[in-house]
C-alpha cells in the first residue's frame, strides 16, 4: 500500500554516506529521506525514499521483503519482472540467472547468464557463472569456449580475480591456459584519474569516497566519476523493482550485492 509522505525540510538529501541500518549505507544520492505523516500505522523511525522520476513512495511488507530475499522462487519471480520491465537491463538478467543457478536450474540460469553478457560484455563474473550452469548442464565444450571468452575479456580489463578465478577453472577442465593470460599489463594512471574496473578505462575519479566506510574507499579507488553516476541511476531502480526496505539490514546487503556487481568489484 502506498502512502503520500510529508516532505520534511530540516531533513537534508541521503548522499549515500548516511543509512538506516549501519551508518554507513550505500543508498543512491537520488534519494531523498521523508517524514512520516501523523497518525499512520508505521514506526515513527521508518523512512520512505522518493526516487527521481518516480513520483510516489511505497511502504513494502517488511515480511513478504524477508520472503523475497531467502525463499528462491520469489526471488525469480522478482528478478523476472524486472527483467522484463527493462530488457535491457544487464543486471536484472544477471541477478535472473543467479537465482535460478540457486534454484538449481541450470538450463534457465544459461540462458539468463547469456542474455547478461550480450547486454554487457565486460560483465566478466557472468561468463564463471555460465561456464558453471554449462558444465551442471553437461555441455563442458560451451563452457570451456565461454571461460575462453571470459579470460579474455578479464585479460583485457585487467580484472585480476577474475582472471585468476576463471583461469583455476579452466586448469581444473584440463584446458591449457593462453599465453596473454600470463602476461601482465600496465596502464598509465594520471592524478586525478583512476583505471576503471567498469568501464576498463582511464577516466577522472570521483572528488572523494561516496561514502564513509571501507566499501566507499574501494569504489572511489576503482570506480570512475561517470560509472557512479551510471549507478545512481540504476540503483534507484534496483531499490523501486525489488522494492527494498531501507529500514531491513538485509536489503541493504542485497543492494550492495547489485551495486558491486555492476560495478565489478565483486
């Protein structure tokens, strides 16, 4: 059910740095931090989030939200939808084959995990998760040329865990690991600048850490100022198609796992 919130003015913009649950949270900074209206059924410390574009803040059940993030099939179900409402949505594909990978389907994570890498090439932990889904599907011969294709492109982006992820998988199928794969590349780095692990390149780095933690330092140090931006956009999405509730601990960890993985740092 949704309720019109009071805008509270003395409340200043969630710049990403201050969260309900630790302090420390990394929710969007198209976020803005409502007052409750008197008199409604929800705890005086609950807050709302009005998301750019959106226009209307819902109060989700904080039960049928635990349902979400533990039971599979919803989760699918979920991942499903948000798929669909924007199809060109790498990460809801992405997030749509893990879950089924969760589920034990296998031939449906395939497909999804695919649809995942033609949106987003360089979305090198999607190429492990569908060699992986392959291999339970018993198609080792698509799995070793996608783990080809993955240690490429993680070669390429200088994307060193999962380089290395991807070339202990390919030891364990017997498969000999290319030559490139051992080299080592070196990117020149100017001040201000950072080499990008989303989009493997060197471009200006945000003026600071989005926000005050451990999290936060490692964005700023791996994340170019545009790819942040990139991800404001579509963490708002995530948070209004999963429907997460900013006061639940465990919606805040299932946000971070989005933001890191279209982040690549995960």
């Amino acid at each position: 059910m949704c309720n019109e919130p009071t805008w509270n003015s003395r409340v200043r913009p969630a710049i990403g740095k201050c969260g309900p649950a630790s302090g420390n949270s990394a929710w969007p900074a198209a976020m803005w931090t409502w007052s409750l209206p008197k008199n409604t059924p929800h705890s005086p410390k609950t807050s709302a989030t009005w998301s750019a574009g959106a226009g209307k803040t819902c109060w989700p059940d904080r039960h049928s939200e635990h349902s979400l993030m533990t039971d599979p099939q919803t989760r699918i179900e979920q991942f499903r939808k948000m798929a669909e409402a924007d199809p060109q949505n790498e990460l809801g594909h992405f997030s749509l084959g893990r879950a089924y990978m969760d589920a034990e389907d296998f031939e449906a994570a395939a497909v999804s995990l695919r649809r995942a890498i033609e949106l987003a090439p360089a979305l090198t932990r999607a190429y492990q998760l569908l060699a992986t889904a392959l291999l339970k599907c018993n198609r080792r011969d698509e799995a070793t040329r996608t783990l080809l294709d993955g240690l490429k492109v993680a070669h390429e982006r200088g994307d060193f865990m999962p380089k290395k992820e991807i070339m202990t998988m390919l030891g364990d199928l017997g498969v000999e690991v290319p030559e490139y794969a051992r080299q080592q590349q070196e990117l020149k780095v100017g001040e201000g600048e950072v080499h990008c692990k989303r989009c493997n390149q060197v471009r200006p780095r945000m003026p600071k850490a989005p926000f005050k933690n451990a999290q936060g330092q490692q964005i700023w140090e791996n994340v170019c100022a545009a790819c942040w931006r990139e991800w404001i956009g579509m963490g708002t999405k995530v948070i209004n198609e999963l429907r997460l509730p900013l006061s639940d601990p465990q919606a805040q960890k299932i946000y971070d796992a989005h933001m890191l993985e279209f982040l690549n740092l995960k």
